[in-house]
C-alpha cells in the first residue's frame, strides 16, 4: 500500500469495545513506540499501559 492510499483509507474511530487487547498486540506497540523516532533525537518519553478501569479514569 503506497502513501496515497493509506491516508485515503484511514477513519477515526468514534466508538470502542469493552474487549481487552491481548497482550502480544500491546507489546508490539509498545516496540513500535521503542523504535520510533523522537523529535530532534528528544529521547526521554513515557508510554502509559493502563488495564485497570479505575486508574484509566483517575487518568482522565
């Protein structure tokens, strides 16, 4: 899929489910987050995995 057709199939998502993400799909987003490149090399950033309902609204 080049460019072009990927930002001409992207959508927000409006609404989610109650199911949890597996724990393999979590770790390789937080890989993909590892790698990715930081501003001007910035290193320094905090990736947040919350599970539990009540500290994702104390998040909030």
């Amino acid at each position: 899929m080049d460019f072009l057709e990927l930002i001409k199939n992207r959508y927000s998502c409006r609404s989610f489910s109650n199911k949890k993400v597996e724990k393999e799909k979590i770790d390789k987003i937080l890989e993909a987050g590892r790698v990715a490149p930081t501003a001007m090399n910035i290193q320094p950033q905090r990736i947040l995995v919350l599970q539990d309902k009540e500290k994702l609204e104390a998040l909030g």
